[in-house]
C-alpha cells in the first residue's frame, strides 16, 4: 500500500476500534441483539394469545438467534401448573403433558434433580409437592399462580397460603420494571446457555419465552437487557422477569388456531400450561 493511502486508513482504523471497545466489543463474543431485520410485530392466532419471533445476531460466529415469545392475556387464558406424577409418570416432555391436560400452549418449569424430582417450592392443585423454599439466588423467583391468574413474587415476600400453585425457580431478573441487584454475582450472569422463563407484562399480560434454535445460548446479562427494551426494538417492556430451567430442558410449544410451533424434546417433571377460559 502507498504511504499516502496508509495515511489516510489508519485514523479509521484508530477510529473504529474506539468505537468497538466503547460499546462494549471484545475479542470474544459481542453483545447481542444486533437485529438483523425488522422486528415482526405480534401476531394473535386466537383471542387472547400472541406469538413472535425476534431474530437478532451475536457472538463471534454471527449465527442467527432469536427469542420465541408467547403473550397471554390473563383475562382470557389461564395458568395452570403441571405436574408429571398427575399423569402418571416421573418426568414428560413438554408437548406430552400439553397435549394430556389440553393446554394450547406450555413451556418447562424449575430446576430438578437427577432422579427427576423438583428442587425448590412447587404447589399443585392445591397440594405441596414441596414445601421447602430453596435459599439461593437461582431460587429468588416464585410463580403463583391464584384462581388461574400469575404473578411474580421474591421469595422472600410469597406466601404459601396466599395461592393455589406455586413455583420456584429463578433468579428473578427484573422487579417491578427494574432490573434486579445481585444476579451479577452469579456465574451465569455472564454465561452463555439455552434460555427459558417466564414474565408479566406492564398491562399484566403473560409472557413464556425460550431462546431458539437449540443451539442459541445467551447470558442471563443480555437477556435482561433486550427483554427489557420497548416493543419496536423487540423487548417486552416487563414489570417481572423470571428466569426458568434452561439448557436442555428448554421446550416451548403452542397450538392455538392456525399456528403451531413447539421445540425441545427432553422430558421435565414440571410444566407450566396455558389454557382458554
């Protein structure tokens, strides 16, 4: 290359690794949730249920990823808490037990052990599965659900009595609009896996989320930040986030009207479904 040539690249040479590094780049992998189209809007194959996909490129490799969302409207679809026992088994896949208990939609619960039994509180139909609330931070989140409608709790603030079905798992990443204090002393923070969990809307709306393909893997960091962006930019706008079993238990399916989607094939213990009024 001649001398006044060089001359004139190496500023922007200078000038875009500055850029990179103030926007957080690294030899590794870049921040996520470069979106490489528009993002879709929400389509609602039926009455009170929403579904979209977000595509969003990261990593060093520049594979395609995306978040699988499904929104529910509570006044129209309830929330039901599956437990594989109920059905005659120890664990099922997620498809399994929506398709045994007729949810239009479900998605993998909380973290178990290796003999398939659920870690943390859980409460079906009525009834303590397990009435021990786990203390660590991956278990600051508890989904109770009372007369078929969600909510989100800390553990530290749910009461058992308060609810018909419950389940921990975790950690709670956002609060109340804000995102939580504490995840970022945990080892995931930072870690890429398969993601799923769960979350309510602002206007109170439910929504399950997995990351897709299976390959996709993204830290619980990123997901926070983009699930917490406004709704042209792909987020969600969430007023609590909850985090869910991920790796390979990570399955969502739906089947309501024309639309029907499912991924993941690993058998859980616990679901959570949705269902029609």
């Amino acid at each position: 290359m001649k001398l006044y040539r060089l001359l004139l690249v190496v500023p922007f040479v200078v000038l875009i690794f500055s850029m990179r590094g103030n926007q957080g780049f690294s030899c590794g992998k870049a921040l996520a949730f470069l979106s490489r189209s528009p993002v879709s809007a929400w389509t609602s194959p039926v009455r009170g249920v929403e579904y979209r996909e977000v595509s969003f490129e990261g990593g060093g490799s520049g594979s395609e990823r995306a978040l699988r969302m499904v929104r529910f409207d509570q006044d129209f679809i309830k929330v039901r808490i599956l437990y594989a026992h109920d059905y005659g088994a120890t664990a099922m896949t997620v498809k399994e037990l929506a398709e045994k208990s007729g949810a239009i939609a479900a998605i993998n619960g909380g973290y178990f052990d290796e003999y398939d039994k659920p870690l943390g509180y859980l409460k079906v139909k009525g009834r303590e599965v397990n009435d021990y609330i786990a203390t660590p931070i991956i278990y600051s989140g508890m989904l109770s659900v009372r007369n078929g409608k969600a909510s989100i709790f800390h553990r530290d603030t749910f009461h058992p009595a308060s609810c018909d079905e419950a389940l921990q798992a975790g950690p709670r990443l956002v609060y109340d609009g804000i995102a939580t204090t504490g995840v970022e002393r945990t080892i995931d923070y930072k870690k890429e896996a398969r993601r799923a969990g769960i979350a309510i809307d602002k206007k109170g709306r439910v929504v399950a989320f997995i990351t897709s393909p299976p390959s996709a893997e993204m830290n619980w960091k990123d997901l926070r930040t983009f699930l917490m962006r406004s709704e042209k930019e792909g987020g969600i706008e969430p007023k609590d986030v909850m985090n869910l079993d991920g790796g390979s238990s990570t399955q969502l399916i739906v089947k309501a009207g024309k639309l029907s989607k499912e991924e993941g094939y690993a058998k859980v213990p616990v679901v959570i479904g949705f269902f029609r009024k």
